[in-house]
C-alpha cells in the first residue's frame, strides 16, 4: 500500500427535514444533526483515497473526533474537507472541516483502517 499523505476529499450535503437532529434522534432542534456531519466528514475522507488502494481493500472508520461549532439550518449547503495528515502502516488519520456560506461548522479528526473486505466480512459471518 502507498497511500500518501496531503490526498484531499470533499463531500457536499443540501441539508434537509431528514438530516436535522430531530430526525436522526440526537436532538429537539431543525437543524442538521451532528450524526449526519459525523458521516458527511467520514465520506470525504473515503472520496481522499478513492482509487488509492487495490480492489480487495477498503477502509473502515475506528475513531472520530468532531467538534460541531455551529447549526446549519434545513437548505443550508454544506461541504466537509478531509485531509490525510498521517499513515501509520495500516491506520490512515484525516483532519477534517465542514463549512457553511455562514462559515465554519465543525472541525475534527477521522481515523480510518485499511481492511482486506473478505477477510473483514468473513468476521461478521459474511462475504463480500
């Protein structure tokens, strides 16, 4: 594997009613939920390596770290940034950034393993 660092991934949400605290069940506000950017800020950093390892492998996430600064509202556009800052044999670690026309939303880190998908699904009792 040769994954370097610097690769960069965005990822782009339209918020909507279902993306909102209230109905991801994180909380009582119209805003978007901090599961939804959680998973926003977790696809950028796959769209960093897409294409960068073989076939058989993919990455799963292992630690996020996330600090959600401010609410975007339902129709807001929102863009995360990923950043591969470090590799550590199999462990990929992204810094990652959400912004908003109103400015900065969320700031954090996304940890990431490379996995061989038989030998990962085999674990859960299935195949790829």
């Amino acid at each position: 594997m040769s994954v370097a660092t610097g690769l960069r991934g965005e990822a782009k949400l339209v918020v909507t009613e279902a993306d909102t605290a209230i109905a991801l069940g994180s909380g009582t506000v119209p805003v978007l939920g901090t599961p939804r950017l959680i998973a926003l800020c977790e696809e950028a950093s796959c769209r960093a390596i897409a294409g960068e390892l073989p076939a058989s492998s993919t990455t799963v996430g292992i630690n996020v770290r996330l600090d959600h600064l401010q609410p975007s509202p339902v129709g807001a556009v929102v863009i995360a940034e990923a950043v591969l800052v470090k590799v550590d044999a199999r462990r990929l670690t992204f810094t990652v950034s959400a912004s908003d026309d109103r400015g900065l939303v969320a700031v954090g880190k996304v940890v990431r393993v490379v996995v061989d998908v038989d030998r990962f699904m085999s674990k859960c009792g299935r195949s790829a």
